[in-house]
C-alpha cells in the first residue's frame, strides 16, 4: 500500500468523522427545538415528548459512534500495511512473537 492510499484514507475517515458530528449536532440541535416548542404548546404532554426526546437522540448519537467505529476498523487496517510496509513482515512478525512471548511471561512490550 503507498503513501497516497494511507494518506487518502485518512483524509477520507476525517472528512467522514466531521461530516457525522456536525450533521449529528445539527439533527440533535433541531429534534430538541422541536420537542421544546411542542412541551411549550402542550406542557401536559411534556413526559411524553420528553421520552420520544430521548430515545430519538440516542439514535442519533448511535450514528456517530458507528462512524467513529467503522473509522477506527479502516484506520487499525491500513496502519498495519503501512508498518509491514515500512519495516517488512518479518519485523512484524518478530515484533508480534516477542509480544505474545511477554504477555504470556506476564511482562509488556520491549520495545
């Protein structure tokens, strides 16, 4: 993998985690805009509206930490190639013997 496809995917996940906040924060913004103006016209129906409240912006935060997951799973995948390209598999290999070896004697990385 070359310099360009890593630094293509970054830009890409950063473009996506920025895209996924702000339209997050915009719909949460407007769902509680909503909700306060139907509890100000209906203050009996306040725990109702109050409720729907909740659950729509748990649903709506549900997506943004989807794409910070899948993010994370893109990131995690093309930083390895880029370290196996950088140092070859064999160091990687040899770096991820000498880390099961110490987890498994109880100690962390040496490195």
């Amino acid at each position: 993998m070359g310099n360009w496809d890593i630094a293509m995917t970054a830009l890409a996940i950063g473009i996506g985690m920025a895209l996924a906040a702000s339209i997050g924060a915009l719909s949460q913004s407007k769902a509680i805009w909503g909700a306060v103006e139907a509890i100000a016209r209906q203050p009996e129906a306040g725990g109702r509206i109050f409720t729907s409240l909740i659950i729509g912006l748990a649903l709506i935060e549900t997506l943004v930490i989807y794409t910070l997951l899948v993010s994370g799973i893109f990131l995690k995948g093309n930083l390895d190639d880029m370290i196996k390209a950088k140092y070859g598999a064999d160091k990687v290999k040899a770096i991820q013997a000498e880390d099961s070896y110490n987890k498994e004697k109880g100690g962390g990385a040496q490195h």
